[in-house]
C-alpha cells in the first residue's frame, strides 16, 4: 500500500533579500496506490517542488506528507521508499550503465549475484542489455533516459517519482517514450508521481491529473473531466489543443449578449445563470464545438456568431480557423474540406451543449 | 592563390605578431642554448667542443645531488600539497558563497606578494635563536631550538615547509570551480540511491574532479623541478648541497662560474626530466578522466 498524501502542505523559499515566495500553497490531495497521477501546470508553478517534497529533496515549510502509512516529514530521501527520474537524468558521468544501475543496490550492500540478476533484468525490459559496459555520453538522449528510469526500477520502491522525463528529447522520441512509460506502469504496479508543463502528455498518461498555477492546485480530476468539466477559466484554457476560447457576455432575461450576436438559451441554463441576471459572464467553447455553416453536424442554427476570417491554418487533417468577436480572438476547429478563406464573411455555428460559463470575478465555472 | 592571400590578409597579420614573438622569444633562445650546449662559452671566440659539457655534468657528484635534492622535494610538496589543496577547496566549498569569496581573496594572497617579500617572512619564521617564531612556538612544548636553514638534516625540508604553508590559492579556485561544476541532481540522485556521505565523496565528486588533480599534478610536477627562488633567498644551495636542486644548480655554473655551455648542457637535461615524467603522468592517471 504506497499511497502518497499531502495535508495542507506549503513550501517557502527565502531569496537573497530575505524575501518570502510561497512556491506550493495549501497541497491537498491523495494519490491513490499503483495510481498514475500526473502534475501539471505552466512553468514555475511549483510542479517540481511538489515532487521534490515528496522525494524528501526539499523539506516542506508547512503541512504533513505521508507514504504508504508513514508520516515522512522528517525523513531522508533514502528511507522514503521512492525512486527519482531528474530531469536532467542525473546519471553518474564516470560510471559505465552498468554501475550506473546498480549504484544504489550496492550501496544497500546486496549480494552481487541479486544486483547483476535485477540489472540484467531492468536492462532487459528497457532494452538496455547492450549497452551495459558503455558510459553515459555514448548513449543517445533517448537511451539515457531509459537508463534513468531503469535506475530506479532496480531499486523497486513503492513510488516512482519523474521530473519532466521526456522534455530531453524530440517530438517522435516524445511519443515513442509516452507510450512505453504507460506500458512500463501496467508491468510495474507501482504509484507514480509523474510531473510535466505538457498537457497532452498529462491527458495521455495520467489516470488522474493535479493541474497547478502559481504554486496553487487548480483541480485535480480524471482527464475526461478535466476536459469536460474545467472547475475554472485557467484549467479550461491550459487542458485542450488549442485552447477554449472565451468570449465576453452579458446575461439578460434568458438571453446572452455578445458583439454581434445574442442567444436565447435552453431552459436548463436559465435555470443556472438565474444569479447572473443583468450581469457580465465570460462564455467558453473549445475550438472543435465550433462548426462552420457548410458542415453544421445537425447543429441548429440558431447559435450562430457571423465574423470576417482572419488567418486560416491547414494542418491536413483540420483547418484551424481564426476570427474576432470583440477583443477577443477564437479559433474554430474546422474540417479539413471546409471553404474558409482569409476575408471572408462567415458564419460560425455553436454546439451549446457543450458551451460554458465562468464568473468574471472568480473566474470558476457556474455549474450547467 | 594571390586571391586566397589577399582573403586571409588581415588573419595571417595578426597570426604574424604570436609567431614572431615565439621565434625571437623562444625559439631562437631553446636553439642558440642547444648550441650552446656542445661550446666552451666565449662571448668573442666560442669554441666547439662535442660533448665535452656533458661528459663533465655526468661526471660531477653535485649534479647528481642536484638531481636527487629535486626529486625529493617534488615526490615529498607536490601530492602533499594538493592534498592541502583539495582539503582547504573542499572546506570552503561548504560555506556560503559570501564567504566563498572571501577565503577565495585571503587563499590567492601569498600568489601576489612577490617572492622575495615571502623569503623575508620566512626568514622571521626560521630564525635559529630561541626567539624565532617557529622555535618559541616549539619551546612552549619544551623542544630545543632548531637551526632550520642552517643543518643539512632539516635545510631541505625547511623548504617544502614554505611551499606546504605557501600559496594554495591557485589550486583552490580550480577544485572550487569543479566543484560547482558538478550537477547538485547527482548529490540529489546519490542520496536517494542510499549513498553515504564518504560514498558520495569517493564515488562522485573525487572522480569528477580528477581532471583537475590531474592538471595540478601535471603543472606542480613541472614548477617543482624548477624550484630555485626559495633557494636562492634562502639557503643559497646550502649548507653542504643539501639544498642545491637542479635548477639552482644551472644558476650557479651560469651566473657564478660563467660556464654557460655546461649550464645549458644542464637545462637541457631538466628540460627532457620534465617532458618524460609529464608523459609518464599522463599516460599513467588520464584513462577516461574527460565526461
Ligand atoms: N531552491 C529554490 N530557491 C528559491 N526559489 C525556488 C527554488 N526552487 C524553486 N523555486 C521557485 O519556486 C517556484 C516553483 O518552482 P518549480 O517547482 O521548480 O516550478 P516548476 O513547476 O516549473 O517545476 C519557481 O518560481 C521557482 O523560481
Ligand atoms: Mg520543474
């Protein structure tokens, strides 16, 4: 049982002028045993800290960490049970592979025959059995990588912690590794604390995601509900490619007003935005539940914003469609035979089921 | 080819200033010493001689003192001091980078006060009466005073005490700058792969910093087998050769006897010690020290 809790926990750091920067505020949240949870979140959010303090690499300022059933605050990295994955790899430059892997199983002064048979095992399963006696630089960054997870397979600790693994490498390397990284948590049965600024490999891997901002948790959901259900205007623009737009609106006697447009709404979102009656709203809708006119996918028309092309991107398997309402510019998710062109007056056609409201204050979503 | 001239003009000017310096400086200087070597030394009327100069260098006990009075004191300061070296480095790895920097100045200090200002502090430190500073320190343990400069037992070893209390500062900032150089996630990795503290020092940054002992050897090793300021100042090769190294030694026949073939004969003979020792080390501790 390796489940791995945060109870309220914060991280401070003090800077050169003593000043206070909250890097992690107010952690709440359990990663279930053998989960695969994923941390996301732009650059600097606190992803790594948060990981850091599990590993027992960086001491919580505030708050109680357990793993398994052990409240860890004030234990070492090495009693903790856990393996790392660095960013940077970390391994040992002077080391071939081979002792590279089995650093650590000596340190735990392991029969030789026990560590040669888990290296050769580990080695095995990443395709690494060849590459045994050559030193870290002869290996390519792809190989590198497998080295460093294979590090920590050999220990086989209850938690498997990785730091943005695959930014190293290129795109196709990226989504080889992905795919190999969800086989190897099958075959493992182990928790994993995976940590990434990337959220198509948060939406691939994870079986539920931490999505972080400014040293805060946002949500943390499955990804179907991330996508579905985003508690708050930035889940809503970082999960999803492109990113939801948002278009500014004025809710009215059942009714919302836009630049150039106004909707009467169905009964069940009356019934939600009662509250909102004579207010401002911000109204969200993902670039593919946007449509174009020649292909409305039995859409009715009457949710239809008309606005001139503005730049029309062809990615083969979609066309990517930008026009402004307002300030604000949307993006449709168009198909790939639709006849937008630069210029062009066109009307665009909303699938309102999946349309949604965020309060301009708090920026949470009203719940429809 | 004049229009390939013309493209690289201004590349092999500047090339031109390095070069010429080189030959006149240096070149020319290594060559007419060679020369030299195999002449009775006149400044109007050389006289070619063969092997004369050798012949006589080979045969003399002194040089052969010489030679072991050198080797002595380079097999007995140089590891000892990059052992102090690596120690002082390490020590001072450890305090924030406020104090980094201050022991970094207070370390380089000695290496800017000049040679001769340093024998003069020494002096102070070896006088031989009772008031000395080394031998009134000594008398607080009840030990006779000792004549350091001045007896054949101590004379040598007096020496490589100035270098082992001399300038670190150099080596330090080196070890300093490697050890910065190396990634903190190692440590971080390290820990977490249940490493000790003596593991994480013998198995990651020892040998991540062997480049760098390697070059402090490679360079100590050479600078030792010229030592010659200390000398000079202090014992003046004395008393009884004991601290005459080969370098004093060139000084000597050159500059007081005036026989400057047999001193070139005799640099040569330093200078071909110095290249094959510092092959030796090489090819002896360089295995796979580039990461
Ligand atoms: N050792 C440290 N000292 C001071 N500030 C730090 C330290 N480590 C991280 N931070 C700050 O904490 C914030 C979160 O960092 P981090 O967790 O590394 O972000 P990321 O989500 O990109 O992994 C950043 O603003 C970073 O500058
Ligand atoms: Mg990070």
């Amino acid at each position: 049982m390796a489940r791995v809790v945060f109870k309220n926990v914060e991280k401070e750091f003090v800077d050169g002028n003593k000043e206070t920067f909250i890097a992690v505020k107010e952690s709440n949240f359990t990663i279930e045993d053998k989960e695969f949870v994923v941390f996301v979140g732009p650059s600097g959010c606190g992803k790594t800290t948060s990981l850091r303090m599990i590993a027992g690499l960086e001491k919580q300022t505030r708050g109680d960490i357990m793993i398994g059933d052990r409240v860890v605050n004030k234990l070492h990295p090495k009693d903790r049970d856990i393996a790392m994955v660095f960013q940077d790899y970390a391994l040992y430059p002077h080391m071939t592979i081979r002792e590279n892997l089995s650093f650590g199983l000596k340190n735990l002064k392991q029969p030789k025959d026990v560590i040669a048979k888990k290296v050769k095992d580990a080695s095995e399963v990443l395709g690494l059995d060849h590459l045994l006696d050559r030193k870290p630089k002869e290996l390519s960054g792809g190989q590198r990588q497998r080295v460093a997870v294979g590090r920590a397979i050999v220990r086989d600790p209850q938690v498997f912690l990785f730091d943005e693994p695959l930014s190293n490498l290129d795109a196709k390397l990226r989504v080889q590794m992905r795919v190999e990284l969800a086989e190897l948590h099958k075959r493992l049965e182990a928790t994993i604390v995976y940590v990434t600024h990337d959220q198509i490999e948060a939406m691939t891997l994870g079986q539920r995601i931490v999505v972080m901002n400014k040293g805060q948790i946002q949500q943390v959901a499955s990804p179907t509900d991330l996508y579905q259900k985003p508690e708050n205007m930035f889940v809503a623009g970082f999960i999803g490619s492109p990113p939801m737009n948002f278009i500014d609106v004025t809710y009215e006697n059942g009714k919302v007003m836009m630049e150039g447009a106004q909707f009467v709404l169905p009964e069940h979102s009356v019934q939600a935005l009662r509250a909102y009656e004579g207010k401002k709203l911000v109204l969200g809708i993902r670039p593919e539940h946007l449509f174009g006119e020649d292909i409305t996918m039995g859409v009715p028309d009457t949710y239809s914003l008309t606005s001139t092309v503005q730049v029309v991107e062809q990615l083969g398997s979609e066309n990517l469609v930008y026009f402004r309402v307002g300030e604000r510019m949307i993006t449709a998710k168009l198909h790939p035979d639709s006849d937008a062109r630069v210029g062009q007056l066109k009307k665009f056609l909303l699938d309102m089921s999946k349309v949604h409201f965020f309060d301009v204050k708090t920026e949470k979503r009203t719940s429809i | 080819m004049v229009q390939k001239l013309r493209d690289h003009m201004w590349a092999y000017i500047f090339i031109l200033v390095p070069v010429l310096l080189f030959l006149v400086f240096t070149l020319y200087p290594i060559i007419s010493a060679f020369m030299m070597s195999f002449q009775r030394y006149h400044v109007l009327n050389p006289e070619w001689i063969g092997f004369d100069n050798y012949k006589t260098m080979f045969a003399d006990s002194v040089f052969y003192k010489s030679l072991w009075n050198t080797f002595l004191f380079t097999v007995c300061t140089v590891p000892v001091n990059i052992a102090i070296t690596f120690m002082l480095a390490y020590f001072i790895f450890q305090l924030r980078t406020k104090w980094q920097t201050f022991f970094k100045a207070v370390m380089y200090l000695p290496a800017v006060a000049s040679g001769v200002t340093i024998s003069l502090v020494w002096f102070a430190m070896f006088d031989p009466t009772k008031d000395g500073m080394i031998n009134s320190f000594l008398g607080f343990f009840g030990m006779e005073p000792v004549m350091w400069l001045s007896q054949t037992s101590t004379a040598l070893f007096s020496l490589m005490l100035m270098t082992y209390l001399g300038s670190h500062g150099a080596g330090i900032i080196l070890y300093l700058a490697a050890m910065g150089g190396i990634p903190k996630s190692l440590y971080e990795a390290a820990d977490i792969d249940h490493a000790s503290g003596w593991a994480k020092f013998s198995k990651i940054t020892w040998p991540l910093l062997k480049p760098t002992t390697l070059y402090l050897l490679v360079t100590g090793v050479i600078i030792s087998f010229q030592v010659f300021i200390s000398v000079y100042m202090m014992t003046q090769g004395g008393p009884d050769f004991a601290t005459t190294t080969i370098a004093y030694l060139i000084y000597q026949t050159a500059f007081m006897f005036y026989e400057f073939g047999l001193a070139s004969a005799q640099s040569f003979v330093l200078t071909a010690i110095i290249v094959v020792v510092s092959i030796i080390q090489f090819k002896m501790f360089s295995t796979d020290v580039e990461y």
